[in-house]
C-alpha cells in the first residue's frame, strides 16, 4: 500500500466506533448502512454530510434551519442525533460557559446559527480523527466543515500588495502567544498587558466597562474614525495556520453560512470590534463539543498548532486595521439599531431557499428602505437578544461587521495587522509586575480617578461582571474540587 492509499478498514473500523461513542442508535444504524453501501470508498462519498444528512431527515424542518434561543431548546432540538452521554457534555459545557467567561453570552452565540450548522460543526468535531487516517493534504485557508472532511481547497480571494492608502502592512507576521489566567476570561483579559492593549487599557485602569475601552456606549460605526477589527476562529485544519506569516495576508476567507447578517447567498467574512467578543466566540465554538473538559483547560483553548516552525496553543485572534463607517472605494449599511431582530430573523429564514445573489439587497428591501439591487460591501449591525442587557455595560462589544467576498474580503485580508494565539488558564490571575503596582498605586491612581468613571461619573462598582466573577470563582473551585476526586 502506497502513501496515497486509505487502509480502508482500518478508516471503517474507527469510523465506526467515533459514531457509535458520539451519536444515537438511529444515527448510528443508518450510516452505517450507507457507508456500507459506499464500501466505504472515501474518494466517493463523505462521511461528515452523510451523518448530517441523515441528521436533517430525522429533525423537522421548523427545527433543523432555525436558531436555538437557549440551552433548552438546543438541547431539545438535537436530542435525535446525538448519543445521551453527548448530550450531557454538551450541556455541561453551555450551563458553565457564561460563568467561566464571565460574561453572559452563550444564548446569543447559540442564536448566531441554525441547528443545521451548529449539527454540521459538531459532527466534524467528533469525525475529526479520521482525517489523520487520509493521505492527501486539506486546505491551508479558511474553510468550511464539509469541506474538511472532503479535503477540497477554498476559494482564494485576490490580495492588495504591498500597503494600503490609510495604514502600513506589517512585514513581521510572526504569531504572538497570549496565555490569559483567571477566575474568569474577563478577569483574565483585564490581568493580561497584551489583551489589556488591545482593548485599549489605560495604565492602572482595573475594570474594563467597555470593551475596547476607547469607545463609549453611544459610539456606532457610522462615526467616523479608524478602529481595528478581530476575527477569532478555532484551528480546524492543521495546514491553515501554516498561511499565517505569508506576504500578502491571505489566510482568511469569506464563508457560506447561516447567519444574522445576510442569507447564504454569499460568503463573508464576520469581525467584530471588540477583541474580547471575537476571543469567546472563537472559545464558544471549541468548548460546546469537547467530550473530555479539565479543571485547567475548562474551554478547551489549549489545544496545539504549529506555524512557521513554532508551535503555539488556543484560538486563533486577527487583529486588522480598518476605517469607518467604511473605507474609501467600499460601500457600506448600518442596520438601525433596534432592527437588527427583524434583519436577523430575515437572514436566517433566507437559507435554503436559492435567493439569487443579485436578489439579496431586494430581500431585504422593506427593512432597508433603499434603492438599488447590489447588496453592500460592509454591512455593520449589533447582536440581539438577551445579551444587549445582560452584558451592560458591555454594549459596544455588540457590533460586528461582515465584510463581503470579493473587493471587502480582500480589503479586510490586506489590512492585516497581528495574529494571537490565545488559551485560557482556570485560577488566580498572574499578579502584575511590582513597578506597575508601584505605579498604579501612586501617581496614575490620581490621574485616572476622573478618567475611569463613566459619562455619569459613577465608578460601577457592584456591577453584573463582578458578580459574574465571584459566582464563577465559587462555582469552578467546586468543580475542580469534582475533577481531581475522579468524576
């Protein structure tokens, strides 16, 4: 058997046993039959979208290409698919994230897809092992899950050389390492001084209220200025990291999928202002289907990947460099604030139904008012839901951007300006160096004393972070109390 040659039954035999482990009988049963029928010939057929096709024939319709809206609906809608100690762990890993994040997200990050997507994900999370078993190269960009499991490259988008009208492309595109330790992701990002910089801490400042911090709770995209953009995603495919420190920037690319901005007509690419939203995101999508949790990777954030020779662990963050409310030659839309449920609700009902790309602005058309039928190159909107109030006084961490296939995308992957590699550590924050405690002590601690209270001069003590924090540091000391007894 040569290099280029599957073991066919030794992909079988473990393909089997994933499926067994992971997924109900009727699941399990019904694959098997069909790859059975396929011999399982993995140049004919694909593993990930047989299970999610069978999948999508035993959910009803009204439940499989709609968002969950809490914990208990997810739950409810996937029970067919999964195996009942699958979906335990899942719930397990939602009920405890918003107190390991500390901050209230994980209903709205659920609602960002349809179960339909959020199946497909976890489907080639638990199948992930059996690409070590194929012998071909996957894509070293940006891609989908089914295109993981099938190994087919993704579309390249066309990059600007050199540096842009508005800012210098760095020519270092070494990744730097971030790791974060704390009772929670907020204490830990507020302890940390490279996560302090980019959400823009003053020296001494302690609490984060908004997040970046140099943009206060009335700020919208439609002002004009220059802030940076993130996108965080999990590592999917070890050859993707591998484009990271490549000249031009061209490791991320526009995907299709269901989301609250725009139907799937098209790809784009999501960023968010706020660096801190972007990091749990990208953990969100990590933790939910991790089967074996530990006390010191709760969010499954350690996981190691190798770029330019170097082996980093966590998340992947992009920082890039952008102007708004767009930059020059781009075309832009601000959803007004207060309809982003009925644009969002609009996008996901839109999938599945063929919409025609040059339709898609006309989808929209009672919503936007405006004329014309070529949708936006950016459209900028904030997230809905539970999370507008129970993230106070987090509010500007709501807006998020998606930046079109196409002149956006390629915009967007020119701008790029520094990549992070990012894991959490569960426990006591690291204490910050003695000069800084020196100095935040003495001189800044005055200087600041104004600076740090909000437009109502209030300093926010008492607020939902701190008691989100307190909460979770009582609730994981139990835990890790549960986990080194063997449970």
């Amino acid at each position: 058997m040569d290099h280029t040659t599957v073991d066919t039954k030794r992909y079988a035999n473990e393909a089997i046993r994933l499926i067994y482990c992971h997924f109900s009988l009727e699941i399990f049963e019904s694959v098997k039959r069909t790859a059975d029928d396929f011999q399982w010939d993995v140049s004919s057929m694909s593993l990930v979208d047989i299970v999610h096709t069978r999948a999508s024939n035993i959910i009803p319709g009204d439940v499989f290409y709609r968002p969950a809206s809490s914990i208990d609906g997810f739950i409810h809608a996937i029970k067919p698919v999964f195996h009942p100690s699958v979906l335990l762990q899942i719930r397990s890993n939602l009920v405890r994230f918003d107190d390991v994040a500390g901050v209230e997200c994980t209903d709205v990050f659920l609602g960002q897809q349809t179960i339909c997507d959020w199946i497909m994900h976890i489907i080639a999370e638990f199948l992930k092992p059996l690409r070590a078993l194929l012998p071909w190269q996957t894509s070293s960009s940006a891609i989908t899950t089914q295109n993981l499991e099938k190994g087919l490259l993704q579309l390249t988008i066309a990059q600007h050389d050199g540096s842009s009208d508005m800012f210098d492309v760095p020519t270092d595109r070494t990744v730097q390492q971030v790791t974060i330790r704390g009772h929670t992701v907020l204490e830990a990002w507020t302890k940390n001084g490279t996560t302090r910089q980019l959400s823009m801490m003053r020296k001494g400042q302690e609490r984060l209220r908004h997040d970046p911090d140099n943009l206060d709770s009335t700020w919208t995209p439609r002002q004009a200025g220059s802030n940076p953009v993130y996108h965080g995603s999990i590592i999917r495919d070890k050859n993707w990291p591998l484009k990271f420190n490549e000249t031009p920037f061209d490791a991320l690319s526009p995907r299709i999928n269901s989301n609250q901005m725009v139907t799937d007509a098209f790809g784009v690419i999501f960023t968010a202002f706020s660096p801190l939203r972007a990091f749990l995101w990208a953990a969100f999508e990590a933790n939910l289907p991790h089967m074996t949790p530990s006390p010191q990777d709760i969010l499954n954030t350690h996981n190691p990947w190798i770029s330019d020779g170097r082996t980093y662990r966590g998340v992947v963050l992009f920082k890039f460099h952008a102007a708004q409310p767009a930059p020059a030659g781009l075309t832009h839309y601000v959803i007004p604030e207060g309809r982003e449920d009925e644009w969002g609700s609009r996008s996901l009902s839109g999938n599945n139904q063929a919409i025609n790309e040059r339709r898609v602005w006309d989808y929209y058309q009672n919503l936007h008012g405006q004329s014309g039928d070529v949708f936006p190159d950016i459209v900028h909107g904030l997230e809905y839901g539970q999370q507008r109030t129970g993230l106070t006084p987090f509010r500007t961490n709501m807006w998020r951007t998606i930046w079109r296939a196409g002149a956006a995308a390629s915009h967007l992957n020119a701008q790029h300006a520094a990549t992070y590699a990012i894991s959490f550590e569960l426990g006591s924050p690291v204490a910050p160096p003695s000069r800084a405690s020196k100095t935040v002590g003495k001189s800044d601690d005055g200087k600041d004393k104004d600076k740090d209270k909000g437009k109502d001069g209030k300093d926010g003590k008492g607020t939902i972070g701190r008691r989100l924090k307190n909460r979770a540091s009582t609730f994981f000391r139990s835990i890790s109390d549960r986990s080194s007894s063997g449970n």
